[in-house]
C-alpha cells in the first residue's frame, strides 16, 4: 500500500512520455536523425514538426496534373504567415542596398587583400568559436552522438587546429554533425515558425528563429568582449570574412526569382525545415 | 537395361542442360533500373563538366560554342514539361494551350540562363554523387555534394522515368526546392494578376539576360 503513490507516479510518467514518443519531434523522442555512418535523405514534404494549434501558417495543396491528365501526388507547400509584409519589405531593401554599397564592396576589397587560406583560418575560427551554440542545442534534442561529435571538433581544432585556425576534424565523418541552434531546437520541439519578419543586418527570419536567436546570443563568446565597440567590430570582422566567399550567391538568386522578396522568404522557410528535420 | 540406363542418362543429361539454361536466363539482367537514375545524371553532369574543362573551348572566342554545347545537355537532361506543370500546379489549368505552350518555352529559357551562369562561374569544384534512393515506381532522388575550396553545397536531383528515360524534374539545393520556390512566387503573382500578365513579366525577365 506505501508504494502505491510512487506506483502511480511511475505509471503517469510512462503514459507522458509515450504520449510524446508519438509526436516525432518532441525532445524525448530519442532517435537521432543524424548517422556519421550513412547519410539519411530529408524526409517528407508535409510538415510534421507544427502541431495545429500553432499553426499559424497557411498550407495549401497543390494537385499537379501529370502529362497524362490524371492526377499526381498532392504535394503541399508551407506558405509562412507575413503579417508585417510591409516593415519586412522595407527591410529586405535596406538590407539588399547595404549588401550592394557596403557589404559587397569591403569583402571585395577584403578578398583582395587576403588570400582563400587566410580566410578559410579566420572562418574556422569564428566556427569553432559557435561551438557552444552547437552543442548546448545538440544536448537539448537529446542527440547524443551529435554532441559528442560537436565536442571531438571542438577539442581537437582548438588543440592539434591551433584554437580553430585548423580543421583536422574534417577528415572524420563521425566529427561533422549537422549545425544546430536553439531556432531549431524550439523547431523540434514541435514550436511552428510563429510569421517571417526581416530584420535590418540580420536578415530574414521568423518569430521562432529570432527568440532563438537572442537565446544562443548569450553562448557566444564574442558577446562578451569588452568594450561593446570591440564586440561589434569582431563581428562585423566575421561577416565581411564569411561574405568573401559567398560574393555573387546573392546576385545570383536575384537574378534567378522572379520576386526576389519571395524568393528570399520561401527559401529561407524550406532551408530552415530542412535543417530542423535532419 | 543398358540401353535403358543409357536413354535414361542421356535424358538426365538434357534435363540438367535445360535447367542450366534456364538459370542463366533468369540470372541476366533483364531489367536494369537499379542506378539508372545516378548513372544518367552523373553521365551529364560529367558531360557539362568535360566541356567546362575543354582546353580547346576556353576563353571568349569559345563562349558561344561551350553555350551551346551545354544548352543541348539541359535540353537532354531537364523534362520541361514537368517542370512548368508542377511549379504552376492548381494555376496550370488557368492558362489555355497557347500560354502553355509560351510558358514553358519562357520558364526553359530562364531556368537555362540561370543555370548558364552558374555553371560558366565554375573554377574547380568537384561533384559528388553519393547515394541514390526510389520515391515511388518512376521517381527517384540522386543525392550530390558540390565541393568547392571553402563550402560543400548538397545538391539532390529529383528524376522521373518516361518512356525509360531519367530526367530531371527538381533540384535541391541545401534543402531548397527549385519547383517550390518557384512555385511560391508564380503563386504569388498568380493571386493579384492574369496569367497574360505572368507572361509579361517572364517575357521582359528573359529579354533582359
């Protein structure tokens, strides 16, 4: 009879957590999707992680019809909400002209200045430094082999890699997991996208990413330099570093759209999907 | 008895002929479908890339030839038709046979373009393919990776078998859906204005390239 109360906690335990298992993307679901040893394709294109009471993102169904007149798959496109569609306009032109007049110019002269070896060691760097966004998010979606592989890197670019100038982890598969940060994380979870909002420098984003955003702030190192000036000037530094090497991507996805802010907006919702899923 | 013995081993003899026969036959393959899907993309991949790496076809003079060389290969390898039916999906039905028609001749041109200037960007990168699965009966996924100095960009091809041929029908790049992301802003587009007018709009986007 004494164990009884602790019987019933038990019992009540198990059924929470099988109530969870059967949502794929809660944080107690243990499978990992990410396996060092074979690459797992993404999977479906219906968008399992948002529970409906969340959604607050339109999805419409698009029958396509084949070439011969009968009826295919019905492949559904997740639409993001765009409430504020006129402040993320305004954004997405501040930013495209401070791409085109400021960015784009100082990592071109940048690039010029520095070889690719140089500035691979500088990107290595800053990407070792991300590492406790990594694993803090690796450890919250319960991916154990990811966190490990997360921290393997980062012990071994910050000591045989020179604190992270190197990559000698890239040789091993089993040290390479897919980034994590807290926007996916909160995306596991079975949080929805929230509504696409644009921010100036920043760029695109949604409600959910930008919480996670703020949150992984605090796991950057970077933050804490002082003084402020410094801070922001190491960023600025890894921005123009990383833009370096992707001059001409954004050019070219102008040049492929047709509406650039569209474009933008239903790119960034399916990479960020994608990423959430693997 | 002996001549009994005699037909009955020669009988045997016939039997265990036909039976081995048989086993090759089924042991040929008939139907080879398994790595079709890879083995046809990579075999144009490696065509584009032949042409890129054509010590005779470099520098200006050569542009128009490695062009059109290259534009023969989408021609080969893209399924138009596929692609116009499935990024314009439900506003398929809003355009008669004529738009039809002019649209995917427009969207073949500037996915063409599109692709030309990536690909003419090209320095050095190497591709490759490394795993391949079936969607469905005649759909299948081939995966890739794009490694340049800096970046590995995974790049899937989604293809489908008419008269058994492979052809592409989307590509995937870091988990962005070319067909989707169309989709999305012809869809846009589609919503506010007549489909004469997406017409316009990807009239003026080809003249401009």
């Amino acid at each position: 009879m004494k164990c009884l109360p602790s019987a019933v906690v038990i019992l009540g335990v198990c059924l929470i957590i099988s109530v969870f298992k059967m949502n794929p993307s809660s944080p107690l679901a243990w499978g990992e999707a990410w396996d060092p040893d074979s690459q797992k394709k993404g999977s479906s294109v219906v968008d399992e992680s948002v529970p409906a009471r969340m959604k607050t993102a339109r999805a419409t169904v698009d029958v396509v019809p084949s070439a011969a007149g009968e009826e295919e798959e019905e492949e559904e496109i997740v639409e993001i909400a765009d409430p504020i569609y006129y402040w993320n306009k305004g954004m997405y032109h501040f930013n495209d002209k401070l791409y085109f007049w400021i960015l784009k110019p100082v990592a071109r002269g940048y690039r010029w200045t520095l070889p690719e070896g140089a500035r691979k060691g500088v990107k290595n760097f800053f990407y070792n430094l991300a590492f406790p966004v990594r694993f803090v998010s690796c450890l919250l979606q319960a991916k154990g082999r990811a966190a490990a592989g997360e921290l393997g890197r980062f012990v071994l670019n910050t000591t045989a890699g020179m604190f992270g100038l190197a990559n000698p982890a890239k040789e091993h598969p089993a040290l390479h997991p897919p980034d994590e940060d807290l926007g996916q994380t909160f995306g596991r979870w079975g949080v929805g996208n929230g509504f696409y909002v644009v921010w100036p420098f920043l760029g695109p984003s949604t409600l959910r990413d930008s919480v996670g955003l703020v949150g992984d702030s605090f796991l950057d190192p970077v933050r804490y330099v002082e003084p402020m000036e410094a801070s922001i000037a190491i960023t600025a530094g890894d921005t123009i570093n990383e833009t370096s090497f992707k001059i001409g991507d954004y050019e070219a996805l102008k040049d492929a759209a047709l509406d650039p802010y569209i474009s933008i907006r239903d790119a960034y919702v399916q990479h960020r999907k994608k990423k959430v899923q693997e | 008895m002996n001549e009994q013995s005699k037909s009955m081993g020669m009988k045997r003899q016939i039997l265990g002929l036909t039976m081995l026969a048989v086993m090759a036959l089924f042991a040929l393959p008939l139907h080879v479908s398994a790595g079709m899907p890879q083995q046809t993309i990579e075999a144009y991949v490696n065509k584009v890339l032949d042409v890129l790496r054509n010590p005779a076809l470099k520098g200006e003079s050569a542009k128009e030839a490695k062009e059109e060389k290259i534009w023969s290969i989408f021609d080969d390898i893209f399924d138009y038709t596929e692609l116009s039916k499935r990024t314009l999906s439900r506003n398929w039905n809003k355009f008669n046979g004529d738009q039809q028609k002019e649209f995917e001749d427009l969207f073949r041109k500037l996915l063409g373009n599109v692709y030309m200037d990536r690909i003419l960007a090209y320095k050095d990168e190497k591709v490759l393919f490394h795993k391949e699965s079936m969607l469905s009966d005649n759909k299948a996924e081939v995966q890739s990776k794009v490694l340049t100095g800096a970046n590995e960009i995974p790049m899937d091809y989604r293809m489908i078998a008419k008269n058994d041929q492979w052809k592409v029908y989307d590509v995937i790049i870091e988990g962005v859906s070319m067909i989707k992301n169309y989709r999305s802003q012809f869809n846009n587009i589609l919503s506010k204005k007549p489909p004469d007018e997406l017409l316009k709009i990807l009239r003026k986007k080809v003249d401009k390239s």
